[in-house]
C-alpha cells in the first residue's frame, strides 16, 4: 500500500526550530516529487515547495521561499519541513503530498495524514 | 504565479440535487493541468479529478470535470449526503502550484 505517515503534533515556542517529518512507503521514493502544503486553521489550502528526493532539486512558492526549509533523505525514504525560527503565525496544519505521475507535477492523489504545529508563547 | 478563483464560497442545496461548482484562472493553465480535490473536517484533501476531467480512482461517476484555458468546473450530478464538504480546485501545469480558495457546500 502506497502510503505517507507522518510525525507527531507540535507545540513549540516563537523562536524555536522545529523539523517535521514525512515517511514514504510502498513505492520507489526516489522518483516522485514530494510536496508539502500549509492549512491555517479555519482556511485553505496552500502550495509551498516541492522536492525530488533523487536529486533533491526543490521548488518554493514566492511567499514560503526563506521561511521554511524542504529537504528529503533517499536513504531511509522520508521528506522534511523545518523552520529556523518559529513564529505564532506557522500556526497551522502541515500536509505532504505526492504526486499520481513519477517524475513529474501532477495532481497529488496520495496525502500524509498531517502534521498539527502549535506555535505560543 | 497563477491564482485561482472559486466560485461561489458557499453552495447551499439538498441531497439529491445538481452543483456546480467553478474555479477561473488568472493565466491560461497548461495542459489542462486543473485538478480538485475534497476535504472533509478533520481529513486530508482527497483527489476527485486531475487534467481537468479525468476521475481519480474509486471516485463515482456522479463527480465530473470540464473546462479548459482559464475557466473548469466540477459538476456533482446527484447530491449524496457524504459530498457536503469543501471542495479546491489547483493548478498544477506551472511553479508554484496553487490552490483555490475553496467551495464549501452545505446542506440546505
């Protein structure tokens, strides 16, 4: 079964780190983009960024691109999202997502089940 | 960057009935690369329709898709009780992908 798990809710400080994580199963990990989308709480969604784990080559929208950080470890078949420095307005739903195509932008049709980050002071 | 507007914000109708639901792009979409997808609280989005018009797997035939260029629609022929939910179109022919705002449809 193809399937994406993903960590634990979060609740951390304004100003802290915070990497969460998104593990593949049950395909060739390496050949399929993986993105990563944002739900504020009560609103839509949002496209952030998007990575190829083969060669990790990453795409960020505008309005995310140096707030949060997109990577991806082949090796044990997982994606990440991190922040450097959280603040109270990270507060929301963080979902990843694959692609239906390897190798290409496509509709995503396979879904973590999301991560909550809780950002308070 | 390409923006996708939806229409109406909320559709309020029975079980049984016909909606139609319309997302409009600011720019051409390539290649009728529109998809959309369902939410239901507390779920993640699920995929309904991708290249405009192609239904997703398991998705019944009562859900379809049309619209090229810069105007799509998702027509659900036949109102279930479990279609109420929040409904986004995206674009995915171009970085950054984007979203719709989103279609609540409500009961009435």
């Amino acid at each position: 079964e193809v399937q994406l798990v993903q960590s634990g809710a979060e609740v951390k400080k304004p100003g802290e780190s915070l990497k969460i994580s998104c593990k593949a199963s049950g395909y060739t990990f390496s050949t399929f983009w993986i993105g990563w989308v944002r739900q504020l709480p009560g609103k839509g969604l949002e496209w952030m960024g998007i990575i190829y784990p083969a060669d990790s080559d990453t795409r960020y929208s505008p309005s995310f691109q140096g707030q949060v950080t997109i990577s991806a470890d082949k090796s044990i078949r997982t994606a990440y999202l991190q922040w450097s420095s959280l603040k109270a307005s990270d507060t929301a739903m963080f979902y990843c997502a694959r692609p239906k195509s390897p190798g290409s932008f496509d509709a995503f049709d396979i879904w973590g089940q999301g991560t909550m980050v809780t950002v308070s002071s | 960057e390409i923006v996708l507007t939806q229409s109406p914000g909320t559709l309020s109708l029975a079980p049984g009935e016909r909606a139609t639901l319309s997302c409009r792009a600011s720019q051409s979409v390539s290649s009728r690369y529109l998809a959309w997808y369902q939410q239901k609280p507390g779920q993640a989005p699920r995929l309904l329709i991708y290249g405009a018009s192609s239904r997703a797997t398991v998705i019944p035939d009562r859900f379809s898709g049309s619209g090229s260029g810069t105007d799509f629609t998702l027509t659900i022929s036949r109102l279930e009780p479990e279609d109420f939910a929040v409904y986004y179109c995206q674009q995915y022919g171009s970085s950054p992908g984007t979203f719709g705002q989103g279609t609540k449809l409500e009961i009435k």
